[in-house]
C-alpha cells in the first residue's frame, strides 16, 4: 500500500509544515490536482486549529497576539501584512483603534482563520464598542477601558 502524502495534523511542527506547504501552493500554478491537495490541506489545518485555538474566547486584539506569538511576528511584521503603519498597528494592538473590514480580511487568509473570529465586538479605550453586541469583558475590564 502507499504511503499518503498527508496525514491527520499530529503536531505542531507539522501543523507549521502544512501551513506553509499550503501557502506555497495557494500562489503557485493551479491545476486540478494542486485544487485537490490545497482543499485536502485546508480541511486538515482547520481541523487542527477548531482542536487547537480556542477563538471564541478571545477578542480579536487577544487572537491577534496569540496567533502573533504562535507564528512568532512582531508588530511591523502585521503592519506589513497589512500594509499599514507601525503607528496604526500599534495603536490596534493597544485598542486604541478597530480593526478595518480589509484588515479582518487579510488578517483570517493569513492565519486561516474565519472572518468571524476577528469580527467580533471589544472595547477600544476611550470607545463603548466596536460593534453592536456587548463584548466579552468583565467590569473591571470595561472601567480600565474607560
């Protein structure tokens, strides 16, 4: 019998491996069979990440600096992401500004994660919310917002 090319994401080194592996065929040449394999990974990686991150518990400046520390990026490496300045990245990991519709965007095809999971309300300092819902805060939590 063959060995399979891929296999159930056991780690996290090989989690990494696929990520990338992924990365590559995603802007390179398509063909059917690169489809195949680029669907077959995507379904292993998002099997891995609704084990392993728990998205819902975190609002999305928390997901950011985690997925930013799992990925190992500093700050200037999201601005570049984004195309935005360290300036403006700074003050969105400092909640002092909200993440835009393009940021959301990019930031879940670059960490292959839902919209959804940075499309969620929080607290900007000096702000109520950032969306319509009441965010996921303690009241500590708001009245050191505030």
């Amino acid at each position: 019998m063959a060995e399979l090319k891929y296999k159930v994401i056991d780690t996290e080194v090989q989690y990494f491996d696929y990520c990338n592996i992924l990365e590559q065929l995603v802007f390179g040449e398509r063909t059917p069979e690169i489809e195949d394999e680029i669907r077959l990974l995507t379904l292993l990686i998002e099997k891995w990440d609704a084990d392993h991150i728990i998205i819902n518990d975190l609002n999305p400046i928390e997901l950011l600096k985690s997925l930013m520390a799992d990925h190992k990026l500093k700050a200037v490496d999201v601005a570049g992401i984004l195309g935005i300045s360290k300036g403006l990245i700074s003050n969105i990991l400092n909640y002092k500004k909200g993440l835009s519709k393009d940021n959301i965007r990019i930031l879940a095809a670059h960490f292959k994660v839902t919209q959804e999971a940075f499309n969620q309300p929080y607290i900007l300092i000096g702000k109520k919310t950032t969306g319509d819902i009441t965010p996921k805060m303690s009241n500590t939590d708001l009245k050191k917002a505030s």
